[in-house]
C-alpha cells in the first residue's frame, strides 16, 4: 500500500503551502488520515488527524488555528492546508492512514526560512 505525498517546499515566515496524500481507495474510505511531522532531533508529532468519514477533526495545539485538514472524496486525497507559517513548523511531514494497520508516505520537506 502506498500513500503518495507532494505539495513540500521553501516558504517564507507568514506563507502558506498545501500538502496533498493520495491512498487507494480501499484505505481513504476505511482508515482514519493524519498528518504527522518531524523536525531534526525531534520526536515525529501528530499535527492533524481525521477519521474515516471526514465527521471529526482534532489539531495539535500548537498548528490550530493555522492549519485544516480536509479531504476530496473523488479524488481519494487528503490534503493539509498550512497558513500563517513559522520557522517552527520546519519539518519533514508525513502522511499517515490508520485502522487496524498502519501505512506511512515516503515524507515530504517543509522549510520556513526567510
């Protein structure tokens, strides 16, 4: 099973980007969706998660307000919005699907640098 990430890039303090994860749809329709993250010498962190259906979002703390996980039900895509961003937010992000197994993407660079 693959999930596919794209969207990472160079952005500047305030800026935003969107990432995109495309899964089978076997695993869009069944499996719970996250966004994690990993910054250098830090501990991979969820930042967004939403369930099966798409009825129930949650955020870390420190991403509300800024960042919104959605997802496109035709195209089997989640996506995470990320606005308002900071050098903190620099991270290699990663798609997630969850039920009774997990699946990872492959990870996808975000850097906020002036």
């Amino acid at each position: 099973v693959q999930l596919v990430e794209s969207g990472g890039g160079l952005v500047q303090p305030g800026g935003s980007l969107r990432l995109s994860c495309g899964a089978p749809e076997f695993i869009f329709r069944t499996y719970a969706m996250n966004w994690y993250r990993q910054a250098p010498g830090k501990e991979r962190e969820r930042v967004a998660a939403m369930t099966s259906g798409g009825g129930r979002t949650d955020y870390a703390d420190s991403v509300k307000g800024r960042f919104t996980i959605s997802r496109d039900n035709a195209k089997n895509t989640v996506y995470l919005q990320m606005n308002s961003l900071k050098p903190e937010d620099t991270a290699v992000y990663y798609c997630n699907a969850r039920n009774f197994l997990v699946y990872w993407g492959q990870g996808t660079q975000v850097t906020v640098s002036s």
